[in-house]
C-alpha cells in the first residue's frame, strides 16, 4: 500500500503556535510521508535583531516592499533559517517523537532556481531604479530521487529557501510558497496544504468569515492582496500536477476551520459538480481520509447525519426506520493518479469509472430520496476495497446490517450485476538446497514452483471447471543454504463453488519443500431476479424505456465481502461507466451516462421503498386476519 505524500507549508509565525506541528505529527500517524516547508518572515526578523542588523528593503512602484537580497546579503539569510526557523521545526517535532531531516534547499542543490531579471523599484527620493544585484528568483528542479529517499528515511522532511542557482553564485531567494507547489509537483504530491494566518483565502479582507471555499483557476485573484497572492499563485502552480490543494488556517491545517480548495477542473453543469470533485481528490488505498472528511462535510451540508467511522469509512444515513437499505460504494482507487479533466462531454480521471462516479451517485440518491418514515437509506464509502484488507466492507458487514444492498460498482447504466465470482488466492512456495542449476538432475526453487502451481492449478480446476486461474506474482530469493520461489496463484471461483473442498485439493500438495498458505477464501455471490430488490430495478430500467442486461461478473467485489455472513440478504450491483476502462490509463466517465444511472438508481430506491412497504403491509393485514379467525 503507497504511503500517501503531503507537502505542508507553513510560516515561522504559524510554526510558532506549535499547532501545525501536532498536526504534521498527525499525518504521520495515519501512515503519511511529510514534506514541510518552513517559510521564514518571523525568524529572520529575529535573527537580524539578534545580530543588529537592518533588514534591507525594497519599495516597488506600485508601492509593495519587498526583502532586498544582494549577494552579501544570502550568507545572513541561510544563517536566519539554519540558526533560527529550522532548529526551532526540528526541536519540535522531536518533542512530539519524530524523526526529522531539515536543510536549506541550496545545501546540496536540493532544489535548484532560476534568477529573476532585474527588478523595477523606487529610491529614496521616489526615483525609479534598476535593481540588477537582487538574489531573489523562481525554483525550477528538485533532486527528486534524494527527496524521496530522505522521506522514506526520515518521519518528516523540512526544507526552506533560498534555493542554489542553476547558473551558479550566490543562492536565490524563492517564494516558499511557491517552493513548496514545486517540490509538490515535482514529487508527484497527493495533497498540497499552503497554511496562512487567516481562514483560508477571504473575499472580504475585514470579513474573517468570509473564506472563499472553492475556487478554480482565475478565481483567486480577484481577492488576493498582500501575501495572499503569492499563496494563489503557488496553488495554481501546483493545480498543473496531480495533488490536492488548498489554502488552510488560520495557522492550521484544520477543514473545520478555514479552507479554500482549488479545484483543477471546472464542472460543465451545476449536476456534475459533486462528480467532478470526487474525482478531483486522490484517494489511492490508505490514502482515503481527505476524500471521506470532504464528503460528510458536504452531506452536514445539506441535512444529511454523516461521519467517518473507526476505519475511516464514509457513513451517511437519512431516516430512521426499520427498513433499511445499503447503498455500499468505496472512496479507495488504485495507484497512478493524474489531473482531473473534462474532455468532450467526459470526465477523465483515476477513479471516474472504479467508482467513484456509483459513490457521487448514491450521495446524490440520498440527499434527495423520500424517505419513508418507516425506511433507512444508508450510504458507506468503504476504504481498502482496491486492497486485500477489504477493511471496510468487513466493518460494514459487521457494523451496518441491511435488509437489501446496493454495491456501487460499474455495470453500466443499462446493465445489473446479479452477482461477482468469488476469490480463492494461494501464496506457494518452494525451498530447495542450494547447488549449481548445471548439476545432474538439478532441480531449482523456481522449477519446483512452476512444478507446484501446475498441479495445484490442475486439482483446483478439477473441482471448480469454470473457475478462472492466474499466478499472478512470483518471487525468487536465493539464500546461502535455501534457494526460495514464490507464487501467487489466484483463481476466481463462480458462485455456489464448494471453497472446503478447493482448499482440501490444493492443501493435499502442501508437503516436502512445498509451502502452501490460502490467502484468501471469499465465496462467489449470485442474487435471483425474483425479489424486490431486482425488481425494484427492472421495473426502473422500463420506465426509463431501458431494456437491460442482467450479468454475473468474473472479478469481486465488496459484495462477496458481504456475502461470508450476510448469506440470506438481496445484493445488487449498480453503477454507471464501462468497466473495461477500470484501472487503465483511459479511465473515463461520460456524463449522459452518470445521469441515466443516477435517475435510474433514484426511482428503483423509491421503487424498493414501495415495495417493501406493501409486503409488510400485506403481512400486518394476513396476520390480522388470522387473529379474527382465532377468537371467531
């Protein structure tokens, strides 16, 4: 599972509050890689007190200052930083148990810069000048291979400006906001924080309320004064890569507080906005925190109870009564993440089909239902569900009983997955002595794997004919007494396969050097056509004038997740997109698609509501007359 990467900038001013800091140690313990970025205002104005120096300024025409930087000058700002603003980090996430790598990004050429050309300003006297000597520019490169190594060494990496320059002399002084949107870009960041003294970017500069929370390219500009375009201006740098970012405050990293998310793709239509920024906040498996926090923001927003539980699933719930039903999709995608964008009429983006876009749906379905007084309709956006943990189906499946559920997953708006294959995974291995593979009869660790997963194959197979094999993964290591091959042998079973007895024929090959451990035994689920659930949804696809496809799928799902103990409950799978683009790098929504599926998932919910609540009606009134029959 990738740890996922976060690059933080903050102030010497908010690193002062120390909050930040708790907040960065946060990060870390829910697995994530840090690169903060340490800025400096605060600590050099310290350190030139200390040493009782003037801070030299510049005053540009259009009456903004700014630090003067001449080439004797650099020597006391790395001093600021090396003296003052980084010891002050590292002393502080050192108290806090974390290890921590801190360094001017010169040192070394970390990161390397381009020099401005000369700067326009104001004597004195108010007469224009030409600054030529000022030691100030924009990063340009980073060592990425170096950076990432430190961020896998250490628990938090620190950097801060200046920067070396690429053509040489004396080091640049950067933005550190903008340095911090390069290093994002450059690392290939999931998630950018720029955190600020106010809460987030205000349209109104006297109005602390007033933060604006989404913004797109362009947009932050026309309330962006003093710093505050700077910050602007490294978000829509960093909007070029593939992270998520937003300017947090004041002085934390905190959503409740205060943000401004900058968006890297504008929604063609007020409907597809949800749609657009789910996919727009990278969620690979682990990585799924942001996204589920987003979501029950957005659902509180509109009257919907919702919470991330102890998991980290997204659980969203209208109603209150008995009669519940479970639309389960997941947050998590797998790896290789790029910029979301819409291209003719389609979404593009890791997660738009898988699934992100059944996920949107379900919330869209629940914000605007008609719940029965007597219903329940509950959304969970699992975590985990790309990996082998299924961490949060098990915690569904174990936590949030249905009498009917709905797993988001792409069948296309026109077809219904009745059910998915199962998953029985085996790791082999095989150990042998080691020798010269030229010896006489010389048998490798490798030759007796691929002797093994031929026969295991061929047992499995023979008590599962339909069932579909693949070794998936094979390893070698070759030791000083012991030479090691394994394998991962991985069969989709279909449903009703008798899963004792595969593990009975494929364990009756576990003996001498072969090792034989199951993985995984998740049975295979299939749902008739008969119950309300499935009628609810054919009943929808002819109102819509849809003549569906009803299909049992060869992969798995949280469905089968489900299924190991939910033996007697109707499961469906529903969801728009075609599932031939899952995991690829054409991954794309069309978005007549996603609104088909969406108005076809609304009316079969009302659809089940109704049909339900007649069956019980019908029981209640089969059962009265029961009792009339009784005492007549």
């Amino acid at each position: 599972m990738t740890r996922p990467l976060y690059v933080v900038k903050a102030g010497s001013a908010t690193l002062d509050r120390g909050l930040v800091l708790k907040e960065v140690a946060d990060l870390v313990a829910r697995g994530a890689r840090v690169l903060l970025v340490a800025g400096g205002a605060t600590g050099i104005a310290r350190h030139y007190a200390a040493i009782g120096r003037p801070e030299p300024r510049l005053r540009l025409a259009n009456g903004d200052e700014v630090r003067y930087c001449p080439p004797q000058e650099m020597a006391h700002l790395v001093d600021a930083y090396e003296r003052v603003t980084l010891p002050a980090v590292e002393e502080g996430l050192t108290a806090l148990g974390l290890s921590v790598f801190t360094a001017v990004a010169a040192r070394g050429r970390l990161v390397t810069g381009r020099a401005n050309r000369p700067l326009k300003a104001l004597s004195a006297e108010d007469r224009p000048l030409v600054v030529r000597d000022h030691r100030a520019g924009v990063p340009v490169a980073a060592d990425t291979a170096r950076l990432a190594a430190l961020l896998e060494a250490y628990d938090v990496v620190c950097v801060s400006p200046p920067v070396a320059d690429a053509a040489g002399g004396a080091p640049l002084n950067v933005d550190a906001d903008v340095l911090a949107a390069v290093l994002a870009g450059a690392l290939g960041a999931d998630h950018l924080r720029l955190v600020t003294g106010t809460a987030g970017l205000l349209t109104d500069p006297d109005d602390p309320g007033s933060t604006l929370t989404d913004a797109y390219r362009g947009d932050g500009a026309r309330y962006a004064g003093g710093r505050m375009r700077q910050k602007v201006r490294a978000a829509e740098i960093a909007l070029d890569g593939v992270a998520d970012v937003a300017i947090t405050g004041p002085h934390t990293l905190g959503e409740a507080t205060g943000w401004t998310r900058f968006w890297p793709t504008r929604e063609p239509a007020a409907d597809l906005a949800l749609l657009t920024r789910v996919v727009s906040v990278p969620s690979v498996s682990g990585d799924e925190t942001e996204l589920a926090a987003y979501l029950a923001e957005w659902c509180r927003q509109r009257g919907i109870d919702a919470h991330v539980d102890a998991v980290g699933n997204l659980v969203a719930t209208r109603g209150r009564g008995p009669r519940r039903l479970l639309l389960l999709g997941h947050l998590d995608t797998v790896p290789h993440v790029w910029r979301a964008q819409w291209r003719d009429g389609e979404l593009w983006g890791r997660g738009s089909v898988d699934a992100k876009g059944s996920l949107a749906s379900f919330l869209e379905v629940l914000a605007h239902a008609d719940i029965p007084e007597d219903g329940q309709l509950v959304v969970v956006g699992a975590v985990e569900e790309e990996i082998s943990s299924s961490k949060g189906a098990f915690h569904a499946r174990d936590h949030y009983p249905a009498d009917a559920v709905v797993i988001g997953e792409p069948s296309g708006a026109r077809k219904l997955t009745l059910g998915y294959f199962g998953l029985f995974k085996l790791k082999v291995t095989a150990s042998v002595p080691t020798g010269h593979s030229a010896g006489l009869d010389a048998v490798s660790a490798p030759d007796r794997l691929i002797s093994a997963l031929g026969e295991i194959r061929t047992a499995v197979l023979a008590v599962a004919p339909d069932a579909l094999s693949a070794v998936i993964d094979v390893r070698v290591e070759t030791g000083r007494e012991l030479g090691r091959a394994a394998g991962i042998l991985n069969f989709r079973v279909p449903p009703g396969a008798d899963l004792d007895a595969l593990r009975t024929a494929a364990l009756a090959h576990a003996e001498g050097p072969v090792d034989i451990e199951v993985l995984r035994a998740t049975p295979g689920h299939a749902s008739g056509r008969t119950g309300p659930l499935v009628k609810a949804f054919t009943r929808a696809f002819a109102a819509a004038e849809i003549r569906p496809r009803f299909v049992v799928k060869k992969g798995t799902s949280d469905m089968n997740t489900l299924a190991t103990t939910w033996h007697d409950v109707p499961m469906v799978a529903y969801g728009p997109g075609d599932s031939t683009l899952d995991h690829t790098d054409e991954e794309r929504i069309d978005a007549m698609e996603y609104r088909t599926a969406r108005t076809l998932l609304a009316d079969a919910v009302h659809r089940w509501f109704a049909l339900t609540g007649h069956a019980l009606d019908a029981d209640k009134g089969a059962e009265a007359d029961q009792d009339k029959g009784g005492r007549s």
